[in-house]
C-alpha cells in the first residue's frame, strides 16, 4: 500500500528553484510514495480572531494536511530563516489551539538556494518550528541543497549523478522513516 505525501513548498515564484527540487525528488522517489502539493500561495495572513471561524483557503489546507500521511517541505531560505508565506502556512495549520494539524505528523525538510549554504540555516529554523508543532521529523540525512541549473532537466530529470545519488538516497530514507513512524503513530 502506497503512502500519501504531502509537500508544502516554501516558495510562490513561479521560476522557483524549490519547485523544480520538488519535481526531481518526486521523480527519484520509491514508488510506494504518492505527491501531493499542500498549495499555500492563497493563504490569507493568520489572524487569531479567526480562530473560531477559520477561512476556506485555511480549512482546506488543515484537511490537505490530514488527509496525507506525512508532509515534506522544500523550502528556500529567507534572510536565514524560512519565508514568510511558509511561516503564515503553518500557523494556520498550527492552530485553532488543541487542533494542531503536525501533531505526530511524519515530516520532512529540505531546500535549495543558488548559495553554497543551501538553505542550512533556514531548515534548522523550520526544524524548530515544526518540533514545537510536534511533528515526528526525519532527523538524518540532512540535504543542503546548491542549485546548479545544469543538474536538472525538464520534468524531475536528474541530470547529475552525484545529486540523483544524495536524491535518491533522502527520498528512500524518508520513506523508511513514515513506515517507522506510522507503525507506532498510523494515521488514516
Ligand atoms: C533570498 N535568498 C537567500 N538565499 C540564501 O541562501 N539565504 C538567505 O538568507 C536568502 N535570503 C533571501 C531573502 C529573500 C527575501 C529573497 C527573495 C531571497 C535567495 C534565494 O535563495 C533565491 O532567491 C532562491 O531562488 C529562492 O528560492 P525559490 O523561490 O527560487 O524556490
């Protein structure tokens, strides 16, 4: 039986290197691993008056969040931190209090940047976030990602064998890592 992923990017661009990360860890996935995007870009900004009568745009991400088994986020780094929209998204899904949508959630974090630091501060930021959201993070391997536009091709192609490699072997480990943390914590 499959598991459903969802993946919550961290950038809105629409030439966003993150999403192309997304497509090629897609393509190099296990095949019993299902995608699918948890969009944020609609997101009104998070306001706690609304706690009691939450926005669709709100509701349907706290449903898109439920209804997958684990949640992977590829997310630039902003100001050596995570970017705003990301931010606002999960404290959407983080709230109204006692209903937070990580809670035991199998979650996993990584990101590129055109720098060499790829992303490795904003995702100790993220890792943060989400152990204060209590999602059950996928802890090793860590993968700081240096775009080169060179290694990609069109639709997830991985040209690089070097990444595909580093690739390959995250997306195999963190599908290891759901089946581990869904066997003590199953979520339907
Ligand atoms: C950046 N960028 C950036 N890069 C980085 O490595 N560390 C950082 O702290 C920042 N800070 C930052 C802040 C803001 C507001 C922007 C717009 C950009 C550069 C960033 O890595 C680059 O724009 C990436 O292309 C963003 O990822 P997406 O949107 O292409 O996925």
């Amino acid at each position: 039986m499959a598991y459903q992923v969802g993946y919550i990017i961290g950038s809105l661009s629409s030439e966003s290197i993150n999403r192309t990360l997304s497509e090629a860890l897609i393509s190099v996935a296990p095949d019993d691993l299902e995608f699918t995007e948890i969009p944020i870009g609609d997101l009104p900004l998070y306001n706690r008056d609304l706690d009691s009568s939450f926005p669709p745009e709100a509701t349907a991400l706290k449903e898109a969040i439920a209804a997958s088994q684990a949640v992977l986020f590829i997310t630039p780094e902003y100001n050596r931190s995570i970017p705003g929209a990301l931010a606002n998204a999960i404290d959407w899904a983080s709230r109204p209090y006692g209903e937070n949508s990580f809670d035991h959630v199998p979650a996993g974090v990584i990101g590129a940047s055109p720098g060499g630091i790829g992303t490795a501060v904003g995702q100790q930021n993220l890792r943060g976030i989400l152990s204060y959201c209590n999602a059950r993070q996928m802890t090793a391997p860590e993968a700081y990602i240096q775009f080169d536009p060179q290694a990609y091709g069109k639709n997830g192609e991985v040209k690089d064998e070097e990444l595909r490699t580093i690739l390959t072997d995250f997306m195999q480990e963190f599908r290891d890592h759901v089946e581990r943390v869904l066997t003590v914590l199953p979520r339907t």
